[in-house]
C-alpha cells in the first residue's frame, strides 16, 4: 500500500493542483463571448425541441463549415445545466485537467515517468494554460491532438492503432481545421508500415473515419459539395500578398513566454526559452525518443499552418502547440536540469500560479460580470421586455442575449437581432412591444448599462 500511495502521489498532487487552477472562481474566468453565444443558441434548438443538424460553425475565415458534433456536445451539456451556460465551464475546466492526466499517462509510457511529471506540471501549473482551459471553445483541440499523436506512436508497431486515429481525425472536423495537421504524419506512418497492411485494416481506416465524418457528407451530397471546395476557393481567391511573418512570429515567441510568465511576457523571453529548447532537444539528437520526433512534427506542422493560414490569425490558434510545448520542454528539463532544483522550480512556477489566479480581476467579459448586470436589471425591468441594445459592434460586446431570456427577460430584438434572428426564432417568440431599452457598453472598469423606459 506505501508503494503505491509513493508512486502514485505525485501525479495526485499535480492533479490536484491542476483542477484548483482550472475550477477555483469559474464564473469569474469563464468568457461568456459571441462564439459560446452563437453554440449556445444552436444548441438550444436541438435542446428545446429536438432535430438533426448535419452542419456546424464556421471554420474562421475559411467558408468551410465544421461538423455539428460539438454543437450536439453543447446541447448535451445545457440540458443537463437547465440551460444555464455554466455547465459549459465545468465542462471545458474537466477537460483541462483530463488533458494534464492524459500527458502523464501517455509520456510515462513514451518517454519516461520523470518526464511525464515535468511535463504534466508544467501544462497543469501553467496560469495562461489554466485561463485557455475555461474557454469553451477550442481547448478540447489539445486533448484531441495529444491523444492522435500517442495513436500514431502506438502505429509505428501496430497499424491497427491508425484505426482509432482515423476516427478521431474524423472527429476532428467536428472540432477545430488544425487538428487535421496529424494527417501528413499519418501518411508517412502508412508509407512507411505498408507491408504490414492487410486489406480488412485498410477498410476499416475508411469506416471510422467515413463514420465520424458521416453529417458532413450528408450536407455536402445534398449541397453539390459547397462545403468540400471551400477551402481550395478560398487558397485560389487569395491575395497572393504578405502574410505578415514577422508579427506572427512575435505573436508565437510572446506565447511561448505567457506559458511560463503571463504577467511579463516579452519576445526576448519567448527568444530564450525557445533556444533553451532548441539546443537541448539538438544536444540530445542521437538518443532522442520517437515520441519526441512526433512532437516536434505535430509541433512543426501547427507552427508553418500558422505562419501560412490565409486570414486574420489569433493567439488561441496556437493552443494546439500548447501540450507539445510541455513534453519538449520536460524531455530537454528532465535531462539536464538536476531533480531538486528542479522541483524547486515547478513549486515556485504553481505559487505564482495560484498567486495569479487568487488576485486577478474578472475578465471583463467572464460570465460572472454578465451575470452581475443581469440581475441588477433584473431588479429594475421586473422580467418586462427588453430592447437590448450594446454600445460596440455585437461581433466584439456580444454574449448578451441568450443568457438574458435564459434568465427570463424577454428580449424583444435588438444588436443580436441581425445575426441571430433566425436562430433563436426557432425556440423563442419574442414579444412585440419592449417596456425598456437596455443599452450595455464594456468599459476598463466593467460593464456599464442603461435602461430607459418606453414611453407609448
């Protein structure tokens, strides 16, 4: 029993320290934007009166359109919260943590127990991991990618792993365009293991993957494959004009840097740790495990699909990278860095951590500071109906609208009204004539309402 309590207390505390960094002040983390808005209220439909949808949201600014997997998720998610959009947080924070438990699972058996501890501290301690772990949306692409990468090391051997591979690669249409990045390392494997493969394994390559992707060949049979040729329109309409690699690079250095010090991020620090990394990774070329050569491809590919994605690239476009940034850095710590300072390290790295998470301020956008404005309106409008109105473009102050009929105002119309009318017509009648007209405007201190009666 003494055994396996020393054996298995470290990842315990890890894990504990890890769902403290990712569920302590939920509401006051959880960013309540357009994009969890826009899931929410195609999810309610399904959730107020249940259909099929074979089509998801867009895929940026690609005009591809992703699978409806996850807005079948989300529906999931808020009939069991009633409709309440918390229950999104609780999910994406498990998810964040089940990710640190799978890296330590997975690099233990890779790479080696010492490694998996680094690297599931340094994803599970890191605050700027921790605050990308309550997004709803798209955190569950590091779960997702990290388990694909351990199915194509297990594939070196064994071919039949590339069938639960191709499943999730399906799935990844469901989710997010970049997990797709896997599929050039899946082909090599396939190249390179081809006497091993039988015809009966091949077919059922095609099955699993044909079955997650199953919605989107509906859509895109009865659609003459509008959605399959969006992409490849997109590449032949583009520009053709800079792509900007110099700020891009600045953006992924300054990433880099957040993982390990949010609150004083620079380039230069990016600069040193990626160097740090580099040259380690170098020094240890002639012994370096197969599963840190696929890091560093998975690694590799997001990197050059970011310097040349097309349209307006974002910081989470890189939160992909994030659990490879963790194993690279733990391979290159384990082997040159001496235990006890180095526990010294990852220590002071999750006080700061918790340091962090206990002082900072709400996002201004979180939904404990929607939830706050609500109900102080509440108070006033007595759950009359609304003209809801936001101060700035809906497409940045939005989040608004689904949480206020959830919480039973009624909204009339309003800033939403343009671009989600003919969703949340689907389950909501608004009604006819507003009592009040709500006015939201973000500022640097919160969020500022007016209300002003309709005079009739």
């Amino acid at each position: 029993m003494a055994k396996i309590i020393k054996k298995y207390l470290p990842i315990t505390l890890i894990l504990l320290a890890a769902t403290f960094l990712r569920f302590y002040r939920l509401k006051d983390f959880f960013p309540y934007t357009i994009d969890e808005e826009y899931l929410s209220q195609l999810a309610w439909t399904i959730v107020h009166d249940f259909h099929v949808i074979w089509i998801g949201v867009s895929a940026g600014s690609t005009n591809f359109y992703l699978g409806p997997g996850y807005i079948y998720v989300t529906a999931f998610l808020l009939w069991i919260g009633r409709g309440n959009p918390l229950a999104l947080a609780y999910w994406v924070s498990f998810i964040g943590v089940a990710t640190v438990f799978s890296m330590w699972w997975i690099v233990k058996k890779a790479i080696t127990p010492k490694a998996a501890l680094i690297a599931s501290s340094i994803y599970g301690f890191s605050y700027f991991i921790a605050l990308y772990d309550r997004h709803f949306w798209p955190p569950i692409v590091s779960f997702t990618l990290l388990w694909m990468a351990y199915f194509l090391w297990e594939a070196r051997k064994d071919t039949r792993w590339l069938i639960p591979f191709f499943f999730v690669l399906g799935v990844s249409l469901h989710l997010h365009l970049s997990l797709f990045v896997c599929a050039p390392i899946a082909l090599w494997v396939v190249l390179r293991n081809r006497k091993q493969l039988r015809l009966s394994t091949i077919l059922l390559y095609v099955i699993s993957y044909v079955l997650a992707v199953s919605p989107l060949i509906v859509y895109d049979f009865v659609h003459n494959f509008d959605n399959l040729r969006a992409p490849f329109l997109m590449l032949s309409h583009s520009s053709g004009g800079s792509l900007n690699l110099v700020p891009r690079l600045s953006t992924m250095l300054i990433v880099v840097s957040k993982i390990v010090d949010p609150a004083t991020s620079t380039v230069f620090l990016g600069t040193i740790l990626v160097l740090f990394c580099a040259l380690g990774v170098f020094a240890l070329r002639k012994k370096i495990p197969s599963f840190i050569a696929l890091s560093l491809a998975t690694f590799g590919l997001l990197t050059v699909l970011f310097f040349i994605y097309p349209g307006r690239v974002e910081e989470y476009y890189l939160i992909g990278t994030f659990p490879f940034i963790a194993v690279l850095f733990s391979y290159v710590l384990q082997s040159f860095v001496p235990q006890k300072p180095l526990i010294f390290l990852l220590s002071i790295f999750l006080v700061s951590s918790i340091f962090m998470l206990a002082t900072t301020k709400p996002l201004y956008n979180a939904y404990s500071q929607k939830e706050k404005v609500i109900e102080a309106i509440k108070k006033i409008t007595k759950n009359e109906p609304i003209l809801l109105n936001t101060k700035g473009p809906y497409v940045f102050d939005g989040g608004w609208h689904f949480l206020f009929t959830q919480a039973g105002i009624p909204v009339t119309q309003g800033s939403s009204s343009e671009m989600y009318n003919w969703i949340y017509t689907q389950y909501y009648t608004p009604p006819t004539r507003a009592v009040y007209t709500v006015i939201l405007e973000n500022k640097d201190g919160g969020v500022k309402y007016t209300i002003n009666p309709n005079i009739q």
